[in-house]
C-alpha cells in the first residue's frame, strides 16, 4: 500500500482525514457552483465547445466529438495515462497524503524537451467516460490525498468539468487542482471561475521567439496567451492560502523551469509576476532540467542547467522582491549558493 493512501483509523466516512475540521477545510468552489445551479451549464458550455474546438489558443477548429483529430490528437473522451497520490509536487500540495494526481494523455504545447514525452507526444493512455474519471477521483479522494490534481488538463477541459459534476453528487469535497503547462485561452480559463480552486500553472517562456523554437510546430504567442491566463487565474483565486498543516486551500502557484543559457526567461518572468500579480505570488523556480527527448538536437538547450545559472535565477527573485519562493528550490539555491 503506498505510503499516506490506506484507510486510518481516524478517517471520516466521507474518505477526507480526520483532521480536515470546519475550521481548516474550505468548502471547495464547485459545490457553490452547484448549488446555484450554473456547475450544469459550464458543463454544457464546454462541451460545445468541442464540436469545433477552440479550447487553447490553436483553435484548431476540429470536430472532436465526431472523432476529428486536432493538434493535441486527443479523441472526445478523456484519455489518461495514470492516476494516484503524488509525492513529488510541491509540499502545499502533498502534505501527509499525497496530491491525488490524474495524468491525461496528448497535451497541447508538446515542448521538445519534454520529461513526459511517451504520454504527451504519443498519447499512451486508455479512454474512459466521465463517470469513470469521477470514480478515479473519489477513489484518490478514498485514499487520502488532499486534492484532485489535473495534470495537463487544458484539451479534456470538459471531461473534467463534467466528470467534477458527476464526483460531487457522488460525494466529492476535495479542492481541484489545474495543473498546466500555461497554454491557454483566458476566455476559456474563465469557464473555470468558481469551479477550480487551485491553479498550478507553468510559465515556461517569456520570450516567443524562444517559445517558437523549443514547442512543436511553434507557439510564438506562447508568453502572451499564458500570462493572460495566469492573470485571470490569480484574479479567480488570488495568492495562496494553506490551513493550519500548510496544506494548500485555494490559490495560485507559478511554476517556471530554468533552461540553459536562460532561454526561459528568467529574469523577465520574476519581474512579470511582481509588476502583474503580487511579490506574495507562490512561486517555485525549478532546477530539475534535464535534456530529454528531442532536446538534444537543439544546441542552446543540449546540457544541463549549471550551479551558477540557478544562483543568478533566484537572486533575479529575490531582487525583484518575491517572498513567496517554494522552500525546496530556496533549499536548493542555498547549496549551490555555498559552491558559486
């Protein structure tokens, strides 16, 4: 049994720990949603939106619930490569028992360097209705896990609206987490409103000429669309907030890779988040780029980061006056701080 997703004596029938009082447990946006009544009509909504899809910024204007296939290659089901409790996202999100983590299959971006490439690029993963995503996320929720973790979700954004509908009449009361990787449309982020409580997006570049480069068949728009979008996902939920055993409840958290040669951005994006969000903004500069699939064709990008390119990183953070950097990556810049 993994660690933290077995029953407790202390568990509630209701699947949430024990500990997860009135005092600590915000009521997760959805089930407001719901109760108004309007949960029903951002399903319908979505939907729709498949027959000639204009989910992200591609819009590639395909009829999905007939079987047409656009850029993503994702059929009208949701297809998943793997559900269960994650340990390795940030502590916010994985506390005692695990970020109930649900990973889609095809993606919408497909970077060259991407650590996920065989269920990205090549969409490995079985199709399953919605019902059956709902099953996946009360059995994580059964498990003990703290939220519904959606990772990669932007092209099944309507299986999972519906599938989140189907879960909550089924008893569903975790936080939903929207993990992605930054390419989307903020009209479409706002069918989210009230829905998602937290947000886990990338900003990946901030430059588009780089974005053009290092995602297939380009994305010069990349910086703008995903900046936008960060914009209204902070406007729906603001900076983070965590209850009494620093688990996350509801609010942003801005992921960005460091890439060789700064290629990313670095520099401009810590500004970005403290002109155009907070300085409180939860942000987590990452040192963990490897060169994986099609990264060794591109020269720039073909080695790992070094010491002193994720010392300057943070130092770029802290000058920007950033003060919500996640403690692993502080950790980290410490000690390579000591050999720079």
């Amino acid at each position: 049994m993994l660690k933290g997703c077995g029953r407790t004596e202390n568990a509630r029938a209701d699947g949430l720990p024990a500990d997860q009082g009135e005092a600590d447990a915000a009521q997760p946006a959805y089930r407001l949603l719901e109760r108004e009544g309007k949960l029903a009509e951002r399903v319908d909504q979505a939907y729709a939106m498949l027959e000639k899809c204009e989910l992200c910024p591609r819009r590639c204007g395909v009829n999905r619930r007939k079987g047409e296939l656009g850029f993503c290659r994702a059929p009208g089901k949701a297809k998943i490569a793997s559900h269960s409790p994650h340990y390795g996202e940030e502590r916010a999100l994985v506390g005692r028992g695990g970020s109930g983590t649900i990973f889609f299959s095809n993606c919408n971006l497909r970077c060259v360097f991407c650590q996920n490439w065989p269920i990205a690029h090549e969409g490995r993963g079985r199709e399953i209705d919605d019902g059956a995503l709902a099953n996946l996320m009360l059995d994580l929720q059964r498990r003990g896990c703290h939220n519904i973790n959606v990772v990669t979700p932007t092209h099944v954004l309507p299986n999972i609206l519906g599938a989140v509908r189907i879960a909550h009449a089924r008893g569903l009361r975790l936080p939903i987490c929207y993990n992605t990787g930054g390419y989307e449309l903020p009209e479409v982020v706002k069918l989210l409103d009230g829905v998602v409580d937290i947000y886990l997006p990338d900003l990946k570049f901030m430059d588009g000429e780089e974005a053009d480069r290092y995602i297939v068949r380009g994305a010069k728009d990349y910086p703008d669309m995903a900046q936008k979008s960060i914009a209204e996902m902070h406007r729906q939920v603001g900076d983070l907030v965590v209850d009494k055993r620093g688990v996350a409840l509801r609010g942003v958290m801005v992921r960005h890779l460091v890439m060789p040669n700064h290629v990313a951005g670095t520099r401009e994006f810590v500004a970005w988040i403290a002109k155009n969000l907070t300085g409180k903004t939860y942000v987590n500069i990452m040192s963990q780029y490897r060169v994986e699939h099609q990264a060794f064709e591109h020269e720039r990008i073909a080695r790992a980061i070094t010491s002193e390119e994720f010392v300057q990183a943070i130092d770029w953070a802290l000058a920007a006056g950033l003060t919500n950097i996640d403690d692993r990556a502080m950790a980290r810049y410490r000690m390579h701080k000591r050999r720079v």
